[in-house]
C-alpha cells in the first residue's frame, strides 16, 4: 500500500512536466524558440512564419489575429488562448553618440 502511495504522489508531481506544462508566452516580444516552445501544435516553421508576420504587420492586437499567419487555424489559436500574452515590444533604445 504504501508503495502505490509513493506512486501516486510521483505521478502527481511529474504529471505537469510530462504533460508539457507550457509557460505563458507574448507573442510580440517573443522570438521563434520562445512561442515554439511555449505553443501547442506550434513547431518551430510556425513559429517562425508568426514572427515573421509580426515584424510585417507590426504588432499583434489580439490573439485572435493569429489566424492570419500562415499555417495558424482558429483551433490552435483557442487550444493556446491561455497562454498568449500581447504585451507591447520594448521601445528601441536610442543609439549611444
């Protein structure tokens, strides 16, 4: 008994890490191995064409803007809508004279 205990708490606290418990990721601040690795269903070519887009178009208003990069589907963006951030970029810093 008291090793199904032990189990059972094992699987409890690994559950999350072997789930892929992902960190919450801004989509405009990000680079292409951030939202990857953050993204359900987002691989690194996703990612990739994401950051692409956002320095096209600017910066993302909403998550829902997401389905307008290639490869991205309203399903990925609601099974990730969690964990998208939409955090203003950093202001440029000014060049050093």
């Amino acid at each position: 008994m008291k090793l199904l205990h032990t189990l059972l708490l094992a699987l409890t606290l690994w559950l999350p890490l072997i789930a892929g418990a992902a960190e919450p990721v801004n989509i405009n601040t990000a680079d292409a191995a951030a939202i990857a690795a953050s993204l359900n269903g987002v691989g690194d070519a996703k990612a990739k064409a994401i950051v692409e887009y956002r320095q096209k178009n600017g910066p993302f208003k909403s998550a829902d803007e997401l389905v307008n990069v290639k490869g991205i589907g309203l399903k990925t963006v609601e099974k990730n809508r969690e964990l998208i951030r939409l955090g203003a970029p950093a202001p440029a810093k000014p060049s050093a004279p």
